[in-house]
C-alpha cells in the first residue's frame, strides 16, 4: 500500500506510478478509485474520469 501513502501525502505522480504497475489494477475498485483519484491530482481529467468509470463498473456504484 506504498501508493496508497503517496496519494495520502499528495505524491501523485508516485502513486500514479505505483498503481499503474499493479497487476491487481483491473479487477481492484478500490485500485480504480485510487489510481483515477492520483490523476484528478496531477490535473489529468481524461484518465481521471476512465478509472472513475472504470471504478462504476466493477462496482455499481459512482464513486462520489
């Protein structure tokens, strides 16, 4: 959960990179939300939304 502590101390771009690289990334919501959460932070919207959306559809839910 190293990316996790990144994204928590607004090293979005570490926890970008992190999370990019886990192989748990496509079946994870919870990887999903973080991964679209680190680019909302680094001001990338398109990739932010596509793990958003990705996150909606593995879970049902939207994730705000």
């Amino acid at each position: 959960m190293l990316a996790m502590a990144w994204l928590n101390t607004g090293a979005h771009a570490k926890a970008a990179e992190l999370l990019e690289r886990d192989p748990e990334l496509a079946s994870s919501p919870d990887l999903r939300l973080a991964l679209g959460m680190a680019y909302r932070g680094l001001g990338q919207s398109a990739k932010a939304s596509e793990q958003f959306a990705a996150y909606e559809k593995l879970t049902g839910r939207k994730p705000f």
